[in-house]
C-alpha cells in the first residue's frame, strides 16, 4: 500500500526505494546503470561522415554545410554523469487515487534514479516547476545530496489552482541553467498548452533527453459511476457529467486517444525517447522494459 505524501519523509522513502526497488532494479541492470541512456556523460571526440543507422541529433551541421555532406559528431565516455529532473508539479500531477497520485510516481522515479546515478559518483540536480520556476537543487552527489533533494520536492507546495501550464517555461529554464552536455528527465505528464515540443527539440540537442510521462488510466476512460462532477486539475473548472451514458464515454475515450497520438507526434517531433509510467504499473517492471528496449534498438 502506498503512502500518503504527507506521512512520507526523506528517509523512510530511500529506505524504501533501496530495499523495495533499487535492489530488485540493479537484477535487471547487472550493474550496466548506462544502458539507461546512451550520448550523456560524453566527451566530443571526433568527426565522420553520417551514416543512415546515425542518430541525426549527432550531426554537425556547421562541418555539414562547409563539406557539403552530412557530418556527425562522435563522443567518448566520460567518467562521471550529471543528470537533471525537470520536474512538473502543476496541479494536474496530484491527480490519481487518494493514496497514489502521479505525484508519488514522479516522487519515486526521481528516488531511486537519483540514488542509481549517485552510488557510482555521478552528480543529479533539479529543476521544478509550478506555477513557474519554483526551485533549482545544484548538481552534486551523495547519499546525502539525494536526501536534499526529496525533502526539497517534498516541500514544494501542492497547486490548487494555477493559469494553464506551459511546458515551454520549464524546458526553456533548463537551457539557461544547464551549461555542461548532461542527461536530462523531464517528468510530466505533459498536460500543457502547445508549443513545448519546440523547445524540447532545443534541449535534445545540447542534452541526451528522456521524456518520463506520468499517467493515471482513468485520464483515458471513465469508469460507470453514475453521476460525478468532473474538474479541470489545471484551471478548477467543474463540469456535471453522467458517466453511466455510453456514448458520452466512447467520446471521452475519444478524445483522449487524440490526446494521446497528438502527444506521440509531439515526442517524435522533438527527438526524444519516452518512458510512460502509470500510477497502476510496476516501477521496476516500467523501468526494465524501457531500458530492453533502448538496448534492442542499439544493435
């Protein structure tokens, strides 16, 4: 059973994390924490003419337009990793079950990669957002760092009402704060006004970018419940609905599967890979297949 927010203290969640989560997650990993990501941590090293199996995020198009064809940049590893978390905590991210909102997936993805990435002396910072630019956590790390970091995010305030989030104003405080080429979590649920993809485009091309979407089921259909009052997380708008109407259901689901291609064509415009995480799935599991994934597709 989950634990409320407010009962939850740094401690008793990477107490947790570590006994219920990372010790199960590093089964999978075999130690390999880099085969999270690939490009972060990378020092440039050299360059070559593209070749079509290239990430096109690589190429140089500097060198490209002086040779007149395509050039890629080539990095070597680094030995430490920086890591940010741009995180959303608008107040559609407190959306979910009583005792496991999104914000608590969010809460606990940031755990345990945080302490993956800082065991093996990487550093991890943070961005978060709320209404806007709410607070920065250095890079460093640390057990210690990491603890700094949740009780941080653990005090920031929960939003009952705020203007419509913009995406773009988190994503655009990360290009101004994050100097050295880092790995980079933005952890949403990407409910926003449009445009954001623009920026995050910016961004995968300075940083190796994974975008962490945060979901509860119920954001794509309604159950049977007769009549309820349904309310806008973001603006409090309320709305009188009878959810026993079928086909006012089937337009709900509707609707949400527009959402859900139109925010696939926005992830696949801004060149990023995309790690759902739903308030009813496994971490671990989510985690582990993502990073399977990303190891098939490397060769």
């Amino acid at each position: 059973m989950n634990t409320p927010i407010s009962a939850r203290t740094p401690e008793r969640i990477l107490h947790r994390l570590d006994w219920q989560v990372i010790r199960r997650l590093d089964g999978y990993l075999q130690g390999d924490y880099r085969s999270l990501f690939r490009g972060s941590g990378m020092d440039f090293a050299d360059l070559r003419e593209y070749q079509p199996q290239d990430d096109i995020r690589y190429i140089d198009w500097n060198v490209s337009a002086r040779m007149d064809t395509p050039y890629v940049r080539e990095y070597m590893e680094d030995r430490e990793i920086i890591a940010w978390f741009l995180l959303d905590l608008s107040p559609s991210v407190d959306f979910g079950a009583l005792d496991n909102p999104k914000r608590n997936v969010l809460i606990d993805f940031v755990g345990t990669l945080s302490r993956l990435l800082t065991r093996h002396g990487n550093r991890v910072g943070a961005v978060m957002f709320g209404s806007g630019l709410q607070h920065t956590v250095p890079a460093k790390s640390g057990r210690l760092h990491v603890l700094r970091l949740l009780n941080d995010l653990l005090k920031q305030p929960r939003l009952t009402r705020t203007p419509l989030t913009d995406l773009s104003t988190l994503i655009k405080g990360a290009l101004h704060t994050i100097r050295k080429r880092s790995l980079v979590f933005v952890v949403s649920d990407f409910i926003s006004v449009p445009g954001w993809e623009r920026t995050l485009s910016l961004l995968s091309q300075r940083h190796e970018v994974i975008a962490i979407r945060l979901l509860d089921p119920r954001e794509l259909t309604l159950p049977d419940v007769g009549h309820v009052i349904l309310e806008d997380a973001e603006t409090g708008e309320q709305v009188y609905v009878d959810t026993s109407d079928k086909k006012f259901r089937q337009r709900f689901a509707e609707a949400a599967q527009k959402r859900e291609a139109a925010l696939n064509e926005a992830f696949k415009h801004a060149g990023v890979d995309v790690l759902t995480l739903s308030t009813e799935a496994d971490l671990i599991h989510a985690i582990a297949s993502f990073v399977m994934l990303r190891r098939q597709r490397r060769k």
